[in-house]
C-alpha cells in the first residue's frame, strides 16, 4: 500500500502523507502527514495513544527506506527484494537499517502501521466540525491515486496483512471519534467499541466494493453513503 496523500501526488513510497492536525470543516480537503517510523502496534480495541516525534534525520532515512521498498516492489517480487536492494537504492547503510527494522518485512509493516495511525486518526487531530467518524473520503482518494501500486502489493503477498492492520487502526480511530462526538457519547464504552469495530469491517468492505466494481460514484459519495449508513446504524444518536 504506497505512502499516503489524500489529493497525493504520488512519490515512489505510497504510504506517505502529511496529516494536517489543524482544525478544519467538512469539506476540508487539504490533507498532508508527518510520517515517524515505529514498529506495528497491537491489534487492540484500545484507542491509539499519541507516538513521540522522531528526529528529521531519522524521518528522512526511514522515508528514504520506504520510497526503496514500495519502488522496488513495483518492478520485481517481493521475496526476490533483499535488505541489500534496498539500500542501494535507498543510498543508506545496512547498520543504519538495522538500527530501525529487523528487515524488509519489518520495514514494509512499519510503513503501513504508520499510515493507518495517521489516517484514521485525521478527523481528530484536526478537530474537524462534523459528524463524520472515518475519513473515507481522504482513504478512498488516496487508494484510487494508488491503484498502480495494488497489483504490486497483492502479488507480493502482504495485502491481507495491510488491510488488517489498517481496519485495527480505523476501529481505534472510529472509537475515538464517537467518544468525540456529543450525541454519541450516551453509547457505553463497551459498546462504542463494537459498533466502533463494525463500522470499520464496513468501511474496508465499502472501499474493496468500490475499487473492484470500478464504480463511477466518488470518493466524496462514497464518504456520504458509508456516514449515512453509520448514523442510521447509531440511531436517534446521531448528530442534528
């Protein structure tokens, strides 16, 4: 899955994006994000916590990292890519490497595990003013720009890992939004996060539908159906 842009221009690394964390209304449609690299999260149902910000050098090697990997996956297998490819074409040293990633499986999760925190945590960081719990708009802009990336990520065998990791992340996200949102807030904890955990099953559900039927409908009424389908899923919870 490339590094992410919700209006991307699309760089080698598909998982990159900067995500504004500033307020913004419904129809903000500037979206970018600061990527720091970590190690893949636990797939909890408990809300993301905040990451600490990495040092510039070690965003800058840890993108170039990433750039070389999604590049390479795009011109030969993935199990025929070594930690050796990648650094040369990355320009950075295996010590180095090794400093952040126990390989090119670690570095790939990473990359994926990052983007979902970023993006499914987007409407909150930026405080948005609406009743959306999901970006489905941004996440659905951004896999329709990726496309040329997905027969690479599919082939590769780490699709069914992206999208689990991505769907735990939206669980968090959507979770932490409804607890957010006043008229959704009367729903017990408990309960907000299964509802919290449906919506997000939905909302992958949704996005492979669309993808795969190469429907004409967009991003932004996709957006609008699956927030129809969340409030009349919540009932008289939701938002006038």
């Amino acid at each position: 899955m490339p590094r992410i842009k919700a209006k991307p221009h699309l760089r080698s690394s598909v998982m990159r994006r900067k995500v504004e964390a500033k307020p913004a209304g419904v129809n903000v449609k500037s979206e970018t994000t600061a990527r720091s690299r970590t190690k893949p999260l636990a797939l909890s149902g408990n809300a993301a916590k905040p990451r600490p910000k990495a040092d510039r050098r070690v965003v800058r090697t840890r993108n170039a990292l990433g750039d070389a990997l999604v590049a390479l996956m795009q011109e030969k297998p993935f199990e025929e890519i070594t930690v050796q490819h990648v650094l040369d074409r990355a320009r950075v040293g295996r010590s180095t490497f090794y400093e952040h990633y126990r390989g090119k499986d670690d570095l790939f999760i990473s990359d994926v595990d990052e983007f979902g925190e970023q993006m499914a945590n987007l409407l909150s960081k930026r405080r948005e003013n609406s009743n959306r719990v999901a970006p489905v708009r941004e996440m659905f802009s951004h896999v329709a720009s990726a496309a040329k990336f997905r027969p690479a990520l599919i082939s590769s065998g780490k699709f069914q890992d992206a999208i689990e990791l991505l769907q735990s992340h939206f669980a968090r996200g959507i979770e932490r939004r409804l607890s957010e949102l006043p008229p959704a807030r009367r729903i017990k904890p408990d309960e907000r996060a299964a509802i919290a955990h449906a919506f997000a099953g939905s909302m992958v559900s949704l996005m492979t539908w669309w993808i795969n039927r190469h429907t004409s409908a967009s991003a932004e009424q996709m957006d609008e159906l699956f927030h129809r389908l969340v409030w009349s899923g919540v009932g008289d919870r939701a938002p006038r």
